[in-house]
C-alpha cells in the first residue's frame, strides 16, 4: 500500500458501513420498533425526538442490527455542509477519485444513514436531504454528475431535541414535516432500573438511590436546571459506583457536573446525592 | 482617607434626602451623627442612603438616623444582612415594619458574634432547589423567627448558630427544611388539629407535643426516603449530646416509626403521654401553626380542584378530537399506588383506557394525593361549563377621546372563541426622564460582573468563522485547491473561490424586551428590571444586535400603555439611559395588547431572527373586567400565536414561582424561564440572552 492511499484510507469522507453483528442491549419503551419497522416498509424517513441521553442512538443501533442494514452515524456540527455529506473529490496517484460522503454512502449501499443532532449542522446542509426525504429518494450529487436514486432499503433517520432554547436552533417546517416522529422519553422507572442495571451491573440497592436521585433532578428541570439527569448519566454514575467509587464523588462526577455550572445548583444536587446516599 | 465634615455631610444628605426633609426636620443631626463614623462607614452610609432612597426617601432617612450607633457594631456582612432585612419588612409589611428592623439593629450585632453561624441568605436559594428536588409540589422558602410551614412556604430561622461548625449549622438548616417539607408530603394538617385537640384540657401543650412527635414520625419517613440524611442526623445527635436523646428510641414511639403511620398516630398517643412534662428539646423543633395551614390547605384544594377539572376537560377535548378516541359518556378514572416513596403514582384513565396526562396535570394530582389521599369523584369531573360574558365589541366611542389618540387592537375571547373588534385603545408614551446616575451606580455596583459579562459577550461577537471557497482572502484554501485540481484533471472549468478568509458571522437578528411596568413590580423587582436592562445594554453594545425597550401596563381596555424606552434606531444615548431610570411601577399588565402593539412594530424592521422577550412578574391581569385568569391568559396566548405567524419568536424570562401553571400553555414549554431569586435577575438576563442566540 503506498502512502497515498493510506491517507485516503485515514479520511473521514470515506465511512465504513458498520454492519452490527451482535444483537445491541436494547430495552424497548412503546412500540417504537414496530413504529420504525412500519415507516421504513413506508419508505418515510424518521425523525427521532427526545432529550439527549434516552436510548435514540442506541435505538438506531438495535433496529440496524434487527433490519440488517449497515448504519452510517453523522454527529452534526455547525461546521457540517453539504459537501462533507454527499461527496467530494479527492487526488490519489495523480489521478482525480471522486469519494462519497456518508450520505451518498449510505444511499448507495441502501444503509441507514443517522444524522445526530441534526439542528447542530448547518442550514443549508439540510436541504440536500429534502429531494431523499420525501417520494422521490433521490440523492443528487451535482459534481460528480450523478443522480443517485435510493434503493428501497435506505432509511434516512434524523434526531432532534426539542428542548433547546436557543431560537437559532429549530427544525424548519419544510423539514420536519417530512418525517414520521418518534417520541423519545425517559423510560419508566422499573424499565429504568433494568437497563442501568444491564449496562452496568450495579447492585438492586444502589441503583434504585440512583433513580431516586434522577427523578429529584428531573424535578428541577426548569428550575434552574435545562434538563434532568439522563439515563446515560445514570449509567455513568453506576459504572463508577461499581468500580468502588464512593456514590457521592460519583455522582458529582457524573451527574451534578455534567447537568450544571452553576455552583448553588451543584451544591443542592451534592446535598440531594449525600441525603440518598 | 480623612473623614468627611459635618457640613460636607449635610449637603449630601440634604441632597439625598430632600423629600422627607423640611424647615423642622433637617438633614443637620443626621449629619452629626454620621460625622463621628470613619470614612469607610461613612461611605457605606451614603451609599446605603442613596440606594434605599429609591425605594422609599422615609426608609433611607430611618437608616441614616440608625447608621451612626448601630454601624459600629456590626461586621459588613451583619450590616447588610440588617438592611436587607429592612428593606424586606418593608416591602412585605410597610414602612412601620421596616423602620423597625433599623431600630433594632441590636439582634444583628448579637447574632454576628458567633463565627459558625449560618444565615438564612447564604442558604436559602440551595435549600429552595433542595427542596424542589425532594418535591411534591412547589415550596417557597422565606425566614422567620421560628420554623414552621402553611404548606406553601417554609419558614426557616433567620441564622442558625447552635452548631459547632458551619457544616452542622448547615445541616440543621437542611434538616429543618426538610422536616417542614416531610410535613406536607406526609400529611401532618391532613385533618383539623385544632379539632383534634379541643378535648385535652391545654391544647397548646398538646400542640407542642403532637409536633415533637409528628418530628419522629416524620423522621422515620424520611429515613425510608433519605438514609443518608438519617445517617447525618443520628451523627449530629450523637455528638451534640442533647438531653434526652434516649427518650426518642422510647419502645411507647414504635406506631409512629411504622411505614403507614399518619398523624392520627401521633394524635392518638397524645392520650397516653404526660402531657406535664417537659418536651425534649431539637435544634431543628420548629412550631406547628395548624390554623395558617389549614387556610393554605383549603384555598389549595379549591384552587386545584378548578384546575384539574378544567385541564381534565382539555384532555377530554383532545381525546374526542383523535378520531379512535372517547365517547361523550365515558369517565375519567384514577388508580393511586401509595408504595412509591418517591411520592404516589397515580395513573388516569379515561373510559378505561390509560391516558399520559403532560407534566402540570401530573403534578397537580400528585399534590392532591398530598392533601386528601385520594382523588375524590368529584374532582374528576371535567369541566366544560362556558360562562356567557354578554359583551359586544368595543367600539372606539366608549373610548374618552381626552386620552390623546390610540392605536386599537382586537382581543381574543377564548370563550367565544372570536376577536372582539378594536377592543383596546393602546398608547405610546415617554417615561419621565429618571436620573441617569442610576447607571453609573449599577455598573459600579456590578463592576466585575460586567467585565465577565462583556468577555463573554465577545466571545459571542468574535467568534470567527473561516469561511472556505473566497474569492480572495488570507489564506489558500487547501480543499478547494485539491478539488479545483481534480476538476481541472477531469477535464472541468478550473474553480476561482480558492482561498479562505476570516469573517465575524453576522448576527441578522432583531431583539426587543417588554418590560413589565405594573404595579406589582413596585420595590425590588423594578429596581432589579431597571438593572437587568443597564446590563443588557452594556452587553448588547458590545455585541452590535439591534436591539429595542418598551415597557407596557395600563388599566382597563381603554387605557394601555406602551412606555417608550428604546427604538431599534436609536442609539444608547443619555436620553435612554434617563428612560430606564425612569421606569416606574405604573398600574395593570394587560398583555395581550402590548405584544400586539410590539409585533407592529416589529413588522417595519427587517431581520432574520426577530426575538420578542418579556420580563415579567406574574400572569397577565387586569382591573375590574374579566382579564384576570383563564381570559388573560388564553388573549395572550392567541398574541403570541400571532406573533409566531409574523416570524416573531417569543420568550419570558419571569420571577413569579408559578409560572409553570400557566406560561408552557402561553410561551410553548421551552420558550420561558423562572428566576426564583430577584436579586439575580440582573445578571441572568444577560445570560439567558446569550444562550438563547448562541
Ligand atoms: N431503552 C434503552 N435500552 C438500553 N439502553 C438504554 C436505553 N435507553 C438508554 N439507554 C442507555 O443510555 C445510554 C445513552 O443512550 P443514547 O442512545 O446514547 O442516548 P441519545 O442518543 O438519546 O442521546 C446508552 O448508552 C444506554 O446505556
Ligand atoms: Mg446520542
């Protein structure tokens, strides 16, 4: 291998479809599987809606695995066009290689294609969704001349968390309104218990003060807090109390610093934790 | 520095002070007094009397003739934890009340002496979130001599110093806390204690005891709940030493500790104690005020009984709407699991089918559970009772044409479920120009906080964006130069936009604040508004968005009123500076009018983002006609759904603790925010500004 191509092998632009092998830990919460098995036989693309840290990526890994499909995961950021979905060229060898970008990558291989936080990317990068989201499923690569139509296994999958506050950062109409939305929420509390306990194999005892803890966190939500401790969170916070972290350095670890800054709110959610634990 | 003189004291004071001065009252002993402090405490005084002035000129007069005896005798922290102690007393009970927390300055020297002690305001806005956390329902929290709750607010001792460190006279103030919040969760004034007790010959006596028991029933509970804090609490026992700590492991107690004992457990071993003995003593024993209770108990089942029944009619709506959904005749149902100490989960349907009800409706059961245990049958029925208001539209006759010329504006009648025609004449006015020193005395007073505010505002203007394919710019672009390659070897047009260039991204974006000028914001939420926009402005020049002020109140449809403080165009002159100082508590907050009158303006400006936030103080409301409650809120609620169709968005940073009622139903649920302090509201209106256009 010479050294041109081990660059192009070292680019981002040329993703590897991830095949899931083994059957992802996945707890369902309502019939969203059987809601996004149903939209991918409709050939609609799905909108994943929820707080960060309930289970959408791990979701998406699972019906990836269940479907048999590739999946091809997108983080956005604001930095995220157009270009780095679809494609671009690429010189290797003195010769001119064209390389698809996730999107176009997905479309070809008929993958799922998951775009994470889609309000993070760019405006306009979401317009080069719209002709795959609605019937025509198509994928236009303007300079590669090439009209890319998506076989009939291709989902187009998108997540989205509606409690931000910033005004910069909502979902346009035109595109929302062309995906079939999949609500996202905290699990219930013995469902809950469940899945910390499989993710981390944390004792009954503590994991039940843990959900004690969370839910007293999602009562402050909105005050003074954006959001409540997570299962992700709650799931950090197990792991660490398992590996002989004392809880309270644990939680105020895993969860008090990652919910806020603000120091008289870190010390409530201490004070909470110390009264638990 | 030297102290100041006697005479150069007086014309200060003279100056300050001038309106409750007069030919036999001078600023003269005033003057004296102060002369004999030394420079710092004079400084302190002056400035103290500047600021107290602008709430009320007799208050400042009050301190000025205290400051002289008392300020030597407190630490700076004493001191000011007198004043704002005053300034409470007189903002919640008048200029008595308040003049007499200046006299007795007394108890705060008393109190600094003890080095561990803890103040109710260092711990007050953790203990709030503590409690909200543990939650059932929202709490207020205020200080007090004793402890005790209505079930509403806590009220916590205003310093607590028997501890023999800071971290134990912590604990015993979050020990108190949550025993008072233990005493709603876990039903203490669930029935008449006063009845209760009628037949002990001292009901009083009995009172004092029923609360040291209820103390270990409610223990009991919250070591079930809260081991940790049990653990704490058994330490502090233990090293205290208190007397009689044996008595509260007494065999006689073993009912209370039981996980279904209630208050009747405690009520019922009354009859079997010496009620003559003495009661042991707790640091954390407050006082059980059941007649307060009670009221509170009651005004919050009728409140919440209309509420649920109102939202239950909602969900009714809604179901019939989704086309599987209710029949006319079906009912709505409730099952209450008690086992969950995390507080009763209690589940709905309707028609027998599982409904999830959103957050408030939840919330409201759960506090319902709270007082009765149940939900009864008769709060389940959804009420769909329309009331006929039998008024037409307005018509701009009725309007006295003396009030200078108005712009009308349509209202909308949820219940008619129409507009009632050019229903509010609304006028734009100029404030009377307040001193502009108001300024300069903010900024000086948030001094470092402004140098952080203005960093991070910057970051927000400087972020740089490198923006790739430029004609011309810094740098080459080394993508496009690649891609113009590999385009060119592919036989294709060689691209010109080779070179990247650093660009401030312009931020296309329009805001403007409603200020609430009603009358409830009199005292320290106006003064805290008037700062908040000194701030604002501070940092907003820093960033360049365009930005505009407008107050608003009114009374009556026929009389709204927009205060003009800032246009867009205008800049942050000395004139706008006056405005803002000039901002004044005025009468009622009709809002619907004033968000209509804002959109209107806004439709001449032309930008991408358009961001319309209100600082408010409470729900929409209005004098002698129907605007208070449900009207209010759904005119208001149908101008902000205009607002949005004009590609306005809409946000409210609010103070009023329950603003969740009603304000997801106005703004949307992530449209607004609570400040639970004022005294942070300044500072945090920058900071919510910057999140919510970053
Ligand atoms: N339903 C679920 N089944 C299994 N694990 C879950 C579930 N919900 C949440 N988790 C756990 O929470 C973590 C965070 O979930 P993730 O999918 O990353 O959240 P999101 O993508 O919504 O931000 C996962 O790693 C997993 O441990
Ligand atoms: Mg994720």
């Amino acid at each position: 291998m010479d050294a041109s191509t081990s660059t192009r092998t070292a680019t981002p632009l040329q993703p590897e479809a991830r095949l899931i092998t083994h059957e992802p830990y996945y707890e369902p919460v309502a019939d969203e599987i059987a809601l996004f098995e149903a939209a991918c036989d409709s050939r609609i693309p799905v909108l994943l809606k929820g707080p960060t840290g309930c289970g959408k990526t791990r979701f998406m890994e699972y019906v990836a695995w269940k479907l048999k499909r590739p999946l091809i995961t997108v983080s956005c950021h604001d930095d995220l066009t157009a270009n780095d979905l679809v494609g671009r060229y690429l010189i290797t060898n003195n010769e001119t290689v064209w390389v698809d970008g996730p999107l176009a990558h997905a479309v070809r291989v008929g993958g799922i294609c998951y775009l994470d936080e889609v309000v993070e990317a760019r405006k306009d990068t979401t317009v080069v969704i719209h002709p795959l989201a609605d019937d025509r499923r198509m994928l236009p690569i303007e300079k590669h001349g090439e009209l890319l139509r998506a076989p009939d296994s291709f989902v187009l999958a998108m997540s989205y968390n509606p409690g931000y506050q910033s005004v910069l950062k909502e979902l346009k109409q035109s595109t929302r309104q062309r995906f079939v939305a999949i609500e996202f929420n905290y699990p219930s509390e013995t469902l809950e218990a469940k899945i910390v306990a499989a993710e981390s194999g944390l004792d009954a005892a503590n994991i039940a003060k843990l959900l004690k803890l969370a839910h007293m966190t999602r009562n402050l939500k909105g005050n003074g807090l954006d959001e409540g401790a997570s299962t992700r969170l709650l799931v950090h916070a197990a792991k660490l109390i398992k590996r002989g972290v004392a809880a309270r350095v644990a939680c105020h670890g895993a969860i008090a610093e990652a919910l806020t800054d603000d120091a008289e709110m870190l010390r409530a959610i201490d004070e909470l934790t110390s009264s638990i634990f | 520095m030297p102290p100041l003189a006697t005479a150069a004291l007086e014309k200060r004071l003279d100056a300050l002070l001038n309106p409750v001065l007069s030919s036999r009252r001078t600023a003269a002993p005033l003057a004296a007094g102060v002369a004999t402090l030394p420079r710092a405490l004079q400084d302190f005084t002056l400035h103290w009397v500047e600021v107290i002035g602008r709430t009320n000129y007799e208050m400042a007069y009050q301190f000025a003739a205290a400051a002289p005896e008392a300020l030597p005798a407190l630490d700076t922290q004493a001191a000011e934890a007198w004043i704002i102690q005053a300034m409470d007393s007189y903002d919640r009970e008048g200029l008595y009340q308040g003049s007499l927390v200046f006299k007795q300055y007394a108890d705060f020297a008393q109190r600094g002496l003890n080095a561990h002690g803890v103040q109710f305001n260092e711990v007050a806005t953790v203990l709030e979130r503590f409690v909200c956390g543990l939650a059932g329902r929202r709490l207020n929290i205020d200080s007090a001599e004793t402890a005790w709750t209505d079930t509403e607010t806590l009220y916590l001792p205003p310093r607590i110093t028997v501890g023999a460190s800071r971290d134990e006279n912590f604990l015993i103030y979050k020990i108190i806390a949550t025993l008072l919040w233990a005493q709603g969760r876990y039903g203490t004034f669930n029935i008449d204690l006063n009845a209760a007790l009628a037949h002990h010959s001292e009901p009083a006596r009995a009172l004092v005891w029923l609360n040291y028991l209820e103390v270990i029933r409610l223990e009991a509970n919250i070591a079930r709940l809260l081991p940790g804090l049990a653990r704490d609490l058994a330490a502090l026992r233990g090293e205290s030493g208190e007397s009689g700590e044996s008595s509260d492991h007494d065999a006689r107690y073993a009912p209370l500790r039981a996980v279904d004992a209630g208050v009747r457990d405690s009520i019922a071993l009354l009859d079997t104690l010496d009620l003559q003995q003495a009661v042991p003593r707790r640091a954390w024993l407050g006082t059980l005020r059941p007649a307060s209770a009670k009221a509170a108990r009651e005004a919050r089942l009728t409140r919440e009984k209309d509420a649920l029944q109102a939202a239950l009619a909602q969900l009714f709506k809604e179901q019939i709407q989704n086309a599987d959904g209710a029949e006319e005749n079906q009912n709505f149902e409730v099952r209450v699991n008690h086992d969950d100490n995390l507080g009763a989960d209690v589940e709905l349907t309707l028609g027998g089918k599982p409904l999830a009800p959103p957050k408030p409706v939840r919330e409201l059961l759960d506090s319902i559970v709270q007082d009765l245990g149940e939900i009864p049958d008769e709060y389940l029925l959804a009420n769909t009772a329309q009331e006929a208001t039998g008024e037409g539209d307005g018509d701009e006759q009725d309007i006295a044409p003396a009030d200078g010329p108005a712009v009308y504006y349509d209202e909308w009648d949820f219940q008619r479920r129409h507009y009632r025609k050019n229903w509010c004449a609304l006028r734009e006015l100029e404030p009377p120009a307040g001193d502009a020193a108001f300024v300069e005395s903010t900024l000086k007073k948030y001094a470092p906080q402004v140098t952080q505010l203005k960093r991070n505002f910057e970051l927000l203007r400087g972020e740089d964006r490198l923006m790739k394919r430029q004609q011309h710019g810094d740098d080459i672009d080394l993508d496009a130069v690649i891609a113009a390659y590999a385009d060119m070897r592919a036989g294709r047009e060689l691209p010109q936009r080779l070179f990247t260039k650093r660009h401030k991204a312009e931020r296309n974006l329009a805001v403007m604040f409603m200020v609430d000028m009603s009358g409830s914001t009199k005292g320290w939420i106006n003064e805290a508004e008037r700062e908040a926009l000194v701030l604002l402005a501070e940092a907003l020049q820093v960033l360049g968005d365009r930005y505009a002020i407008y107050g608003f109140s009114g009374m009556t449809r026929k009389r709204c009123e927009i205060f003009h403080i800032k246009r867009f165009d205008e800049p942050y002159s000395e004139r706008v500076r006056q405005r803002i100082a000039g901002i004044a508590p005025q009468d009622y907050t009709r809002m619907g009018a004033a968000i209509r009158h804002l959109s209107a303006l806004f439709e001449t400006v032309d930008a991408r983002t358009k961001l319309l936030i209100t600082l408010s103080d409470g729900k929409p409301d209005d004098y002698s006609d129907n605007y208070r409650g449900e009207y209010g809120i759904e005119d208001t609620r149908q101008a902000l759904i205009e607002a949005h169709r004009a590609g306005i968005k809409p946000f409210c940073i609010t103070i009023d603790h329950e603003a969740r009622d009603y304000l997801p139903h106005m703004y949307g649920a992530a449209n607004w925010t609570l400040i639970d302090n004022v005294l942070r509201l300044p500072l945090k209106v920058a900071d919510i500004y910057r999140r919510l256009t970053s």
